[in-house]
C-alpha cells in the first residue's frame, strides 16, 4: 500500500535522511521517501505486517511530527 503523510519540522536533507533510515527499518516498510518541497514521505508498506500508528510512532522518535495522510 502506498501512503503519502505530510511531516511538520523538516528543514533539510539531514532531516529527509534520519526519516528515510528510521523509517525503512520497519519491518513491512518496503520504501519510504522524503520530499523537502512537499514537507512529506511517501511510503510503501504491507499493512498486514505494520499498523500506521508504528510508522507514526517512528516518526515521532526521529523528533518529527506526522500530519495528514492519504493512501494511494
């Protein structure tokens, strides 16, 4: 499934990669993307192997905060 959630607190590509690594040792996230411009991640998971609120949760760890989603 392909989700794109908007993130809050990116400033750069430091940023864009601390989501990225955190994001993309989930087990069940296949890819996970940060867009600077758009100030959102799209990411591709199984949502039988990962709940949303994990992904949000470690979004939040890597001091970021998750906003508005859709999937795609």
């Amino acid at each position: 499934m392909n989700l794109k959630m908007k993130i809050s607190g990116l400033h750069c590509e430091n940023c864009c990669n601390t989501i990225e690594n955190k994001l993309s040792k989930i087990k069940g996230v296949s890819m996970a993307k940060v867009d600077l411009g758009e100030n959102e991640v799209l990411i591709n998971y199984d949502e039988n192997k990962v709940e949303l609120e994990k992904i949000r949760n470690a979004i939040r760890k890597a001091g970021f905060v998750p906003g508005a989603e859709r999937h795609e």
